[in-house]
C-alpha cells in the first residue's frame, strides 16, 4: 500500500482490477483486487466476505462502470446506476460500510 500512497499523492492514477480466486483454500468465492505498479499488477487485497455475493452479481452483469483507489477509501466501485461500494483492502484494519 505503501507504494501506491506515494504515487497517489504524486498525482498519478493507479489502475485496479477486481479477479476471482476459485482456488484460494480458505475461500473458493474470494475476490482479489490488483493494483497497476509499473507495468505488473500485484495484490493488493480482498473483497470483504461479506460484500461479495453483491461485487460477484454485479461483475458477472458488467455493472461496475468504474474502479479507484485513494489513500482515503481504499477502493471504490462505481455501478450502473451510479451506486458506490467502498471496500476495504487487507492491509487496512478499519470496515467500511457501504455509501
């Protein structure tokens, strides 16, 4: 994280994407979230179990229109119908609820 808060506050854009990890043990529903850093995308966290019944539905129906991160709020999802979801990576010990 700590690399993405320095080009965050450079003013640079870090590019997320959200995958599945069907073999992840602990959880075959799990969702990561990589971040671009340089030219390799590299974990940077989870979707909070509780919250990905909901990512799940809205990736398979393509209603996510937009992903950021920010020192902040880690990550944000933007839907279709302009709804925000805030989640939480794994190295932030806080919850978030959703806006």
């Amino acid at each position: 994280m700590t690399e993405i808060k320095h080009k965050l506050i450079n003013g640079e854009t870090v590019p997320v994407q959200l995958h599945f990890e069907p073999v992840n043990r602990r959880d075959e529903n799990a969702i990561v979230v990589h971040a671009c850093l340089g030219n390799c995308w590299k974990p940077n966290g989870y979707v909070p179990g509780i919250k990905v019944a909901k990512v799940t539905h809205a990736v398979n129906n393509q209603e996510i229109t937009k992903m950021t991160i920010d020192c902040e709020i880690p990550i944000h999802l933007v839907f279709v119908n302009n709804e925000i979801l805030c989640l939480c990576n794994h190295y932030e010990k806080r919850t978030l609820d959703e806006k």
